[in-house]
C-alpha cells in the first residue's frame, strides 16, 4: 500500500518546521504534525533569537553558519522580513580565566573562517555603550553574528512551508509509532493515522518520548530558563551581549540580551543549578535577580520599562551538543533533538542538512563533522561545549 | 490660556486651585496638587499625548485607568503613563514622539536584594469590594496589606457622584457614591492591622506563590497566606472606524476626567453604549455643563436602570436605540461621528446616517472584570478569593456587599466562627441582578391628601431609599422587597424627602392645596444640575417622565438643605391638570442632525483593533482566512497582536468577536496566553528593595 506521505515530521518547532520546508523544496510530500494549535508555539517563541556561528564544537559553528547565511539573506530571497538584525555577538570580560577561555578558542573559530576577535576596552565600550568599564579587560565581537524574530521567522519558514505543499496537522499530539520491523509503518495521533516512508523526530522537549515509542532511547532532558522583554527604545545596542561571568547573587551563570530589530532588549540567565523539568511558570525569583545583572553591567538600562516575563525549556543532551543524523536500530527514522536551547539558531541549519540527508542520503556539511552530532556516538562523554 | 477646569458644579465642590508649576513641551502651566498628567494637559485642552513609533498616529487618553498605554509622555525624558503619574512642581513633560530615547545616564545605582513581606491577607484593588472585605478581616488582628495602583482609597466610588441604588440599610443607599467611599476610607484608616498601599499596583503573581507589588516607585515582592482580588472592572470597547483618534475614549475614563479630576473634557459629547455606564456618563457631562447630542444603543432598548435612561431624556438628549456609530472622523482628534440605524443582524442599514460635529465619544459598551490576577492564582494553586466586580459585574452596593461577605469568609479561613446570614447571600443576589420588567404606572394616593408624591420607579430594580426616609412609613414596595415596586400606602406630610433621596430622580411631589382656586397645583421637582441654570420666578416648558412635552410653568422657589444632601428641589407652578404629568422641565430644544455617509469597505478595514500595536481589522481578518487560523498565539506571532503595553487588555476581545464572525461563532480558538506582569514595570524598581 502507497504511503500518505515521503516524510512525517513531528513536531512544527524550530527545527520541524525548517526540515519540513526544505524536504518540500526538494519535491517531497510532507506531513508536520504538532500538538499545539500553531507552529513554534513549543519553544520556539520562547527564544531569545540570538543567532551565531562563533560556538567552540565544529559542529554547531558548521549548522549555524549555514542558519545565518539563511537568516540573513531570507528577506531578499523570500522577500518577508523575519526581523534579521546584524550586530554580532560580544562577549565584555572582567576575569583573566575567562580571557584565556576566549582567546584560547579563536583559533578554531578563525579555521571555520568566522569573523571574531579579541578587542581591547575601549572598543568594547563603542560596541556596548554605558558598558560598566571597571575591571573590563576587553572582550569578543564577532559582526557576522546576529539577531531575528523567532515569532516572524517561524511564521515566515510556515507560510513558506505551506506554499511548497507541507500539509500541517496541529492539535494532534503523537501517541504511538506502529512499528513493521525495524522500521515505522505509521504514527498514530490523537486524531489518526499517518503512513510515511520516513519520519522525522524533531519534537524538542518532548523528543525522548518519540524516540522511546520506535524502541530506542536518547536521553533529552529538559531543564528551564526564564527570560523577558522590555518595552522598545530607540536604537542604541548593535550586538547581542554575553556576560559569562557568574553572578554575585550566587543563582547565576552567564546571562545574555540584545535589543531586538524592532526596539525591545529581550534577556535571559542560565541558573547556576539547572531546573530540570518542564514547568513553564513563571516564578517570583528570576525579575530582580536579572535586573539587578543587567544593571550592573550596564548601569544606563535601569531607564528601561519590564514588558513581560516567560520561561522555555532547553532539551538538553548529556553533552551538550544536538543529536542529528539517522536514528539508531530504526531504518526510516531520522532525528533532529537535543538542541540544547539552541534550538533556534541551529533549526534552519539543521533543517537544511537533515534534509539533504534523506533525500540525498549525505548531509551538505562535512560528513565527518556531522558525525559529531550523530545518535550513534557515545552520548555520555560530559559537557563538551564551553559556551553552551 | 484656556482652561477647562470645573469652577462650577451642582454636587462636587472644586478643587484646591493650580499651584505646581509643570512643563508640556518647553510651555508652562500650572496643575492642582496631586492631580494626573492626563488631567493636567487636557484641563489646557491638550488632548494629543504622543504619536505611535510605527505610524505616527496620534494618541491620548483612553482608559484613564493605568490599564491601556494610549496617554503615554516623556516624564523628565521616561516614558510614563500620563493617567497615573501625578504632576510634581517643576516636572518637565513632553509628548513622545515615536520611540523614546534611552537615557545615558551611567550611574551605578545603588542595588540590594529585596526582602519578602509577609501578610495574612493581600487585598489588590481598594474600591468598594476590598474596603468592605478589609474592614470585616481587620477587627480579628489578622495582618492586612491592601494595595491600589491608585492615589487614593475608593475605587470608582470617587467618581460616583450619584445617589446610590440598592438598600438603605446594607449598603448605605441614598447616600452619593463618592460619600460612601469617603466613609468606607475613614472607617478603613482607622484600622491599625491595615496597610494601606496606594499608588502601588499589583503586576504579578507567581509560581511560588509570591505576588509581585510596584510599591510606588520600588518592586516589592509579598507573600501572602491568603490573596484577595478586587481590583474591580475595565471598560469593553468597540472597534470601528477612526475608534483610535484622540477624543475617542471609555465613559468610565470620562466620569474620572470630570468627577474626580474635575476637568472639563470636552464641549461636545457623542455616547455609545445605553446601560448604566453610558446613561450616567451623559447625566454627568450635563452636570458638568457638557452639550449631550445623544446616545445610542445597539439593542433596541437601553440595558441600564429605566430612570437613568429617562433622567436624560428629560434633559432632551436624544437617544437612538437600535443603532450604532459607523465611524469617527477628524484631523488629528475627534471632529465628527456618524451613527446609523441597524437591524437585527446589527448590520447598518444604508439611508440612516447621520453625522454629528463632537469632539468626544465615549464609548461605553460594557466592563470585564479585571481578573488577571485571579485567573494565575487559581492556576498556580495559591489561596484565592474574588469579590466585586473582579467576581461578577455589577453595581458598587454590590461589590460592598460581597466584600463583606468574602471577607467574612475568609475569616473561616483563620479559624474565626463568624456567621454569614443568608440574607446577605439574599440580598448580593438582588443587588447583583439585572433588571427586572417594567410595569404600568400607577399613582396611588390612598388617604386622597391634597398634597402626595407621584413615584414613577416602575422597573424592579434593588433599591429602597424612598421607603426608610419616609417619616411615616407610608412608602412601600408592593411586595416588601427591595425589588419591588415602592407605593404611597398611606398619608402624606408633604416633607419632600422621598423628592431628595430617590436616586432615580423618579419622585416629584404634588400640592394640590397651592392654589385654593383648585386651578394650580405646585409640583416639587429634583435638580441636580448646575445652579444658575434656572431661576425663581422664571417661566419653563415643562416636560414628562420621558422627557415628552406637557406645558408651561413657573418656577416659584429653589429650595436646597442639608439633608437633602446636595440636591436642589425646584418648586414649579403648572396648570392642575398637568400636575401628576410633569417631572421636569425642558431646557434644550433638539436638534436635527446632518446626514451623514456611509463607512465604506476600506474605512472598516483600516479600523484599528490593536491599538498598541497598530493592528488592523483587514489585516486579522485576512491573517486568519489567509493562515486558517484558529491560534490567538499564532495572530500574535504574525501581526503582533496583543504584543504592546497593554499586554491585549484592551483587543483580545474584540479580535475574539474576529475570529468567531470569520471561523463560525463555535470555532475553536486557542485563548491568548498570558504572562507577567500585568502592567509594565521600570527596570529601576527591581533594583533596591529599600527598608524591611
């Protein structure tokens, strides 16, 4: 019997949706499958919308590299603004530890030809004005790096999905894999189901579940970071900003905000002692704790107004770095998971490359770089990535 | 300079002069102590408070309630709500033009965590609801926070410059509203276990059961045992086109702008919406000598109290039922409405237009209870009670008496036996009901006294002033309720109190013994409008209940004194036959109105619905059909619906009405999700968490 569909994808996320589109541009009858009642309505709109290729893992600088060069032309090759704003990525350093951590990682960043640089304070400061300058040693920029909507570009990657003929099924959560050997006969949901000659396991909080309904198991475990938004300002802070120290409040890890193309500064903090789970309320703890690191760093955004508060969750994977590439022991099953809060920035780089995986048989990027992201390697090595 | 403040006004006395010195735009003015910014600019008649960053629309006062982002000005160069920012001397304002500029100031500001206050109980909303319920909580020795983003305690009571309906006894009904407020505020000062919290709105409530307090100017975080919402109602709005000119705005937003701030608004008012909120609204415009040119209804009768409704007919504002505004027009601000007849699917009917030169419409078509707060509480599993119309909309004598019920009920909650009468549970209902049907009158007179009152309350509503002033006891209702109908049921003194106290103005008082010829009767009328307008001696047209002609009359004496509690009584000499006809007198003819045109499909389409965001009709309906949608998360993504200051307070429900006239009225749609904080908060509150 004939298949629905070439390709079921669950899961219209970040990286579901972006698959789904580049499986339809190569010819393919897709099926994207979600729970929510619209796309990106998972983790997606939860992100910050930073996107950069100056990560440490080759892997992730190959993924974004290609995210970027997607993001940033998509306004002339698709003609929708997805709120693409260049400006890179600075990172201001106050400690010799984290100098070194930085410096030592430029080299491999400048093999993959990304444009980034150790710059003095002063140069910091133009980049970052205000930037508080006692004990600032100096920092990163990297130019290329930049920021988009995560709302305007899901809805664009959509529509554009839709006009390629992906047929999107929302409010249909995932119940089960009919399994015909090694391989998936069909997904069931809790409206039907669907035959397809491949599947695709891009359901980001939720992708150890799928993995477990085709008999296999990978560990992606969630754990949640609040973030929020301000109300807009004029123009005045061009890179996204990355504070890697951890905060004198003792709750803290890095914390990160850039102002967004349409005005808002959007920020969020990585706590100290990850909150597994998936709880996405919102909590009394995160506001003065965020504004008061803000602050310090740049004294002038206490004339900013709060807008709004939510959380999102990271799917992590125990080291850190996504899991893409063929599923292991199951034949017509492909993963796009553990994105590790990164989800956005890598999704349409991840899309492209799984993509052309199954319908070419070989991603575009290396082939022994994308190993490095494979299901198959040994997933409890430790954290692996320094700036996750 | 213009300036359009109230000297002048038959129940409010006006406020201490203008004596802070403030700056709009470079020129210099002077505002009242304490007095909004919003208030202090329109009182110079400036009425264009910023233009929006994305199209330069102009913008101002809409809500006058701290919950929309329309008023918002540059504050000494921060963006502030104009609405609930009170003028201080030498305050530099200016209207923000597009985005504003972030401050370079690089001072390090001083920066301490913020200790947890804890309470037994955390009131949000100090109107009727929560004073009532704090005033029951507060004699137990609990630990009281009651917390308002307002300046004073009071609610919307301040504004309420009306007698009060509902029951003499319970509620204090007859009394004037803000007088009831001025009293509960008293009483609730008094109470030494009660902080009182003003200008400290409530933004949040979270997960770990914390609520988030903007304590002034620092964000404070308390814990309570126990939370209790009453922050009242917000006003429901319309979309249509030119609804987002400055001069448009909410009747509640007007009666704070000329009750409570005493501010002229407007020369000529439009009113849509014919209940309770839209009827007043006009009776308080002519009080604050405000030319009405009507009213209308979309229903094909008015949904408010039966007396309100007749109250300003006799004042001669022309009231259109089954009809609605088509559009608002004008350069910049409000300069005319059209309004047209509509038929039972609420569609225009070409033809019926006409066009009317205003400068305000207020737009009062109904409240939603402000229940935000509530809602998250419930989610999260944290000890919550609702009372007032953040429970159930309805009157204020409503939302007292179902303050003191909750409060009495969350006293249970400490382990106090305090008993809760099914009479008060009784008596909420009756209060909180709609009301009920309107019968035939019938004037009784039963000891034929030459001299009687004529009581034309014909509608069930709760209400029974007339029936305690009454020094005889011989007003009572025709069942014994409060609802029911009050009648003369026995002899007459003549003392005019029932005249003085109705609050539906529905009494006047007929003395046949005036003229022994039998020729003349004097009839005593109720006047509430502002002295000066008539004069002894002075010959009126007199008009009925329903403000229809009946004749001519003389006014003999105006008579006014303590216990008639502000409220004039006019003594008018008519022809004797006309006595029990006439119920006021006809001050100003009616004026025909121009045609207008009709709103075209591009007038309806360029309808703002987001306000905030600048949001159109034609954009979300074409979003949805275009998309399929069914997701108020996926408008939200696509066009930014709901996205501004206002966090979707203002449209979510009108790009509901949206969805379900493009989907079918029994689609399914995903509800828009909501997060903190329920207003925006300054980044510098969370910086220092000040005293413990």
């Amino acid at each position: 019997m004939a298949n629905d569909y070439d390709v079921i994808v669950i899961g219209a996320g970040s990286v579901g949706v972006p698959t789904a589109y580049f499986l339809a541009k190569d010819g393919l009858k897709v099926l994207c499958i979600d729970g929510n009642a619209s796309s990106g309505q998972g983790q997606n709109k939860a992100a910050i919308g930073g996107v950069r290729a100056t990560h440490s893992d080759p892997a992730k600088i190959t993924i974004c590299k290609k995210s970027l060069e997607l993001f940033s032309t998509w306004k002339e090759n698709v003609g929708t603004d997805i709120g693409w704003k260049p400006g890179g990525y600075c990172f201001p350093i106050y400690t010799e530890g984290d100098e070194k951590t930085m410096k030592d990682m430029l080299p491999i960043q400048k093999r993959f030809g990304l444009n980034i640089d150790w710059i003095g304070p002063k140069e910091i400061a133009q980049a970052v004005p205000g930037i508080n300058m006692a004990g600032l040693r100096g920092g990163t920029l990297s130019p290329e790096d930049g920021q988009v909507s995560p709302l305007m570009a899901m809805e664009s990657f959509t529509q554009e999905a839709r006009k390629l003929g992906v047929e999107f099924r929302f409010r249909e959560k995932v119940t089960g894999l009919k399994m015909d050997g090694n391989a998936v006969k069909s997904v069931q949901t809790s409206a039907g189901a669907y035959s397809a000659a491949k599947i695709v396991n891009a359901a980001g909080a939720d992708a150890t579940a799928i993995c477990e309904m085709a008999g296999f198991n990978i560990p992606v475990i969630p754990d949640s970071h609040e973030a929020g938004i301000t109300s807009p300002v004029r123009a005045f802070l061009p890179p996204l900003v990355v504070d890697i120290r951890k905060g004198p409040e003792g709750m803290t890890k890095n914390f990160y905000f850039g102002q967004v193309e349409s005005g808002q500064i959007i920020f969020c903090y990585t706590p100290l002692a990850p909150i597994l789970g998936t709880d996405r309320r919102e909590t009394s703890e995160f506001m003065p704790i965020i504004a008061r690191r803000l602050v310090g760093l740049i004294p002038r955004l206490k004339g900013l107004t709060i807008r709004r508060l939510w959380r999102g969750l990271y799917p992590m994977t125990p080291d850190g770095v996504p899991v893409i590439g063929k599923a292991p022991g199951v034949d017509n099953m492909y993963l796009g998971i553990g994105m590790c809060g990164q989800g956005f920035m890598m999704g349409p780089g991840v899309g492209y490359n799984l993509a052309a995986h199954i319908t070419k048989g070989k991603p575009t990027m290396d082939a022994e770089i994308y190993e490095l992201l494979s299901p198959k390697r040994n997933l409890g090595r430790g954290k692996a990535e320094r700036l996750a | 300079m213009t300036d359009n403040r109230i000297t002048k006004h038959p129940i409010l006395t006006p406020n201490t002069e203008a004596t802070v010195n403030f700056k709009f735009n470079g020129k210099s003015y002077k505002a009242r102590p304490g007095e909004p910014v919003s208030s202090a600019m329109m009182a110079y008649g400036i009425i264009v408070f910023n233009t929006h960053h994305k199209d330069g629309a102009p913008q101002g006062i809409f809500c006058a309630n701290g919950q929309c982002a329309q008023c918002l000005v540059l504050v000494n160069g921060r963006p502030k709500k104009a609405c609930i920012t009170p003028v201080e001397e030498g305050m530099d304002v200016r209207s923000l033009e597009g985005l504003p500029e972030l401050p370079a100031d690089d001072e390090l500001p001083e920066m301490k965590e913020a200790p947890v206050t804890k309470t037994d109980v955390l009131i949000v909303g100090a109107g009727p609801a929560g004073m009532a319920a704090a005033t029951e909580l507060a004699v137990a020795g609990l630990s009281i926070i009651i917390a308002d983003d307002k300046q004073e305690l009071g609610g919307k009571l301040g504004l309420q410059t009306h007698n009060f309906f509902g029951s003499v006894r319970d509620c204090n009904a007859g009394m004037r509203g803000m007088d009831i407020g001025t009293l509960m505020a008293q009483e609730l000062e008094e109470l030494e276990n009660v902080s009182v919290w003003l200008g400290s709105p409530v933004v949040g409530v979270f997960v770990d059961g914390m609520v988030g307090v903007l304590k002034g100017d620092k964000y404070v975080l308390v814990k309570p045992k126990h939370l209790l919402i009453t922050a009242g109602a917000r006003e429901k709005t319309l979309a249509f086109p030119g609804c987002d000119l400055p001069g448009v705005y909410g009747g509640g937003a007007f009666q704070t702008l000329v009750n409570r701030d005493m501010v002229k608004a407007s020369n000529r008012l439009f009113i849509v919406g014919g209940g309770n909120v839209g009827l007043i609204a006009a009776y308080h415009a002519m009080q604050a000598g405000i030319e009405v040119l009507g009213l209308v209804e979309a229903l094909p009768k008015c949904g408010g109290y039966k007396v309100h409704l007749d109250k300003i007919k006799r004042l001669g504002i022309p009231v259109w039922t089954s009809h609605t505004a088509l559009k608002a027009e004008g350069n910049g601000k409000l300069e005319k409405v059209t309004i047209a007849q509509i038929d039972n699917t609420f569609t225009p009917i070409p033809g019926t237009e006409r066009t009317f030169d205003v400068d305000t419409l207020l737009v009062a078509v109904g409240l939603a209870p402000v229940n935000e707060l509530l809602l998250k509480a419930r989610e999260f599993g944290m000890s919550v009670y609702a009372a007032g119309d953040a429970d159930v909309i309805a009157e204020a004598s409503a939302a007292i008496f179902s303050g003191h019920i909750t409060g009495r009920k969350m006293l249970r909650e400490f382990g106090h036996e305090v008993e809760i009468p099914q009479e008060w549970y009784d008596i909420l209902d009756m209060l909180r009901a709609k009301p009920g049907p309107t019968h035939e009158l019938e004037i009784k007179n039963p000891r034929k006294s030459n001299v009687y009152p004529v009581i034309r309350c014909t509608q069930e509503i709760p209400c029974n002033p007339c029936t305690a002033v009454c020094p005889r006891d011989s007003i009572r209702t025709n069942n014994g309720k409060m609802t029911g109908i009050p009648q003369l049921w026995s002899d007459c003194i003549g003392c005019t109190r029932c005249v003085a106290i109705c609050p539906g103005l529905a009494i006047t008082l007929v003395d046949r013994s005036y003229d022994p010829t039998g020729k003349k009767a004097l009839v005593t009328l109720p006047w509430e409008l502002p002295v000066g307008i008539i004069k002894p001696s002075q010959s009126v047209r007199t008009v009925g209940f329903e403000g229809e002609a009946i004749g001519d009359g003389k006014v003999i004496a105006i008579r006014s004194s303590g216990w008639q509690n502000r409220r004039q009584l006019l003594l008018v000499e008519v022809p004797a036959e006309q006595a029990e006809k006439v119920a006021g007198i006809g001050l100003f003819p009616l004026k025909e109105p121009a045609h207008g045109k009709p709103a075209t499909q591009e007038d309806d389409d360029n309808t703002i619905v987001c306000r905030c965001e600048r949001v159109t009709k034609g954009d979300i309906i074409r979003y949805i059909k275009e998309h399929d949608c069914t997701d108020f998360n996926a408008l939200k993504a696509g066009l930014r619906v709901g996205m501004g200051p206002c966090g979707g307070k203002t449209c979510t429900e009108l790009v509901m009405r949206i969805f379900r006239q493009v989907k079918g009225k029994d689609a399914k749609v995903e509800a828009h999700v909501e997060r903190p904080f329920t207003q925006e908060v300054p980044l510098s509150a969370f910086l220092d968490g000040g005293e413990e």
